[in-house]
C-alpha cells in the first residue's frame, strides 16, 4: 500500500471519533466519502426503561460496525470492523483489507462490491433508542433533528459542510436545529458566540466563518483563561466587526435576556440526553447517534434521514 494510502486512513480513523466533555480542539482531517444507504425499519427495543438507554462501554467498544474501502482497481469492500478499544490497529486492518481484496475469488469481489443492497440499521449499534422518548418542540407533521456541537471541536468542523449540503435538500418535513454544549465556561462562551448572532440574524452569516476562525486562523474565540469573560468577549467583538457588526448591537444582543434564555435551554438539552461527545445527532426526542456508530459521516446523514422518515410514517 503506498504511503498516501496510509495517511489518508489514519485522517479516517481521526475523522471517526468525536470530540468529549474534557476534549480541546485539534487537527482538522476530512472524511472519506462512502456510499449511500437505504431505509430499514428499526427493531422494537425491549429493555427497561431509562433516560438514556446505552451499552456498557467495553461491550459497545467490541461492537462491530461496518465500513467500506476502496480498493486499487476502484472497486469498494464492505468490511465488518470493532470500534478501536486500543487493541486494534486501523491502519493494519486497511492493510488486512486491500491484501484480501486483491486475492478475493471473483465471485467473493463482486459479493463485496455490491454497494446497492440497503443498509440494516441496528438498535444499540448504529444507534441508541432514548428511553423514555423525550418531548420536541416542532409543529405536528415535522420530525425535530437535533445537532449537538462545539465550534472548537475538529470532527464538528470536519461534517460541517456536509450538514450544510444536507440542510438544502433534506426533507421539507425535517426541522434541524443545532445546539451548542454548554459543558464548561469555555464551551458557554461559544455557544454564547452562536446564540447572540442567531438572535441577531447573523448566524447564517457567520457560522461558517467561525468555524475557520478557529480552526484555520487558529484564533479559539475564548480567552486563554476561559473564565475571563471579559476578554472572551472583547475577542468575539473585533472578531464580528470584521464582518461589518456594530459593536454596539452585538453587545446589546451578548447580554440580552434572549440569549440568556436559549443558553439556559441548551444547558436542559444537553443534559436531557446525557451528551458527552460531540457531533451527537437526536431525532425526534428518540433516537440518539454519531458518526462512529454510523461509520462515516455520510452515513450519519443517511442514518438520520431513514429515522426521521420512519418517524414521518407514524
């Protein structure tokens, strides 16, 4: 395997996993791209009840999950592969994967390649049932769909543009939202950030922008003591007057009762649903899930679509 091959699943393996409470932001690496998915009906879930009900973590750190690999000849392998519990090496494993795929009887290469057949999504796999389900705040037809996020956070940043892609042509009857953590004074001071331009209308805007404020022009947005309010806001304020915001108004709306209030609602929403990494997608107030249980960030986006039109039908 050529050493571009290499790197390229070493930034997979890094794209995969999420950024957690007590995570700081580091290098930025781009997903791969991987094939769509089809709907399938979830299994009824029959254990008892609980805020949040999760896997042990050794037992989901053993769980498998599929992934795809694209092979010398262009074709693609669908693997079954254990989520790195620190046992297992990615890189030897892309190895272990071209090798056999190369020697493959044709007829097993052709089994392997046939990305059309759908994907089974699993309960407790690809995703978490929440139990019990929790209330949303959307209009009767519309499936909520929740992202939890953290603009420091590089995986966030990573399946950004995706997002913004799927926000164009997703459903009409999806309504995303996105939600900042609130975890620590550094996370609130962001999430602040997002808050006070949302209510501005500026978010839009400027969402983007923050994203490459911190992770290419390498400026956090959040004082080096994050508890330094005062200067945590004075870097926010040179930052949006670059964009012609008064400085005026963006303080007016930074310490606005409304802001206040969305602050105090993303503090209930993370806790509500025991978010600890991030990006963690929520549909509907059910269904929990990531882009490691998903296995690539495109099939998040597959998986969150076939949960919010399985809950569309009922």
């Amino acid at each position: 395997m050529r050493a571009p091959r290499l790197v390229a699943l070493a930034c997979l393996a890094f794209a995969l996993a999420a950024c957690g409470r007590q995570q700081s932001a580091g290098e930025h690496a781009p997903a791969a791209a991987r094939p769509a998915t089809a709907l399938a009906p979830a299994p009824a879930h029959t254990g008892p009840a609980a805020a949040i009900q999760s896997k042990p973590a050794d037992q989901a750190a053993a769980q498998a999950h599929p992934v795809s690999r694209t092979n010398e000849d262009g074709s693609e392998t669908v693997e079954d592969t254990t989520h790195d519990s620190g046992t297992h090496s990615p890189l030897l494993a892309a190895v272990a994967s071209t090798v056999a795929a190369a020697t493959a009887t044709p007829a097993a290469a052709a089994a392997a390649a046939n990305l059309s057949a759908p994907t089974i999504w699993q309960d407790g796999v690809n995703y978490t049932r929440i139990v019990p389900a929790q209330p949303t705040s959307v209009a009767a037809g519309q499936v909520e769909v929740l992202e939890f996020f953290w603009y420091a956070c590089p995986h966030c940043y990573a399946i950004d543009p995706l997002i913004e892609k799927w926000k164009k042509t997703r459903p009409a009857y999806i309504s995303f939202s996105r939600v900042p953590v609130t975890w620590s004074e550094g996370h609130r001071s962001l999430a602040r950030l997002f808050f006070t331009l949302e209510t501005m209308g500026k978010l839009d805007q400027l969402h983007g922008e923050i994203f490459n404020e911190i992770h290419v022009n390498t400026d956090p947005l959040v004082a080096a003591n994050p508890n330094d309010a005062g200067e945590t806001e004075r870097m926010q304020t040179a930052f949006v007057k670059k964009f012609g915001i008064s400085e005026a108004e963006f303080k007016k709306a930074y310490h606005s009762f409304a802001v206040e209030n969305e602050l105090q609602r993303a503090d209930e929403l993370v806790q509500r649903y025991r978010i600890d990494g991030v990006p963690t997608f929520v549909v509907n107030g059910k269904y929990l899930a990531d882009v490691r249980t998903a296995g690539s960030p495109e099939r998040l986006i597959s998986l969150v679509e076939d949960l919010a039109a399985q809950e569309h039908k009922h």
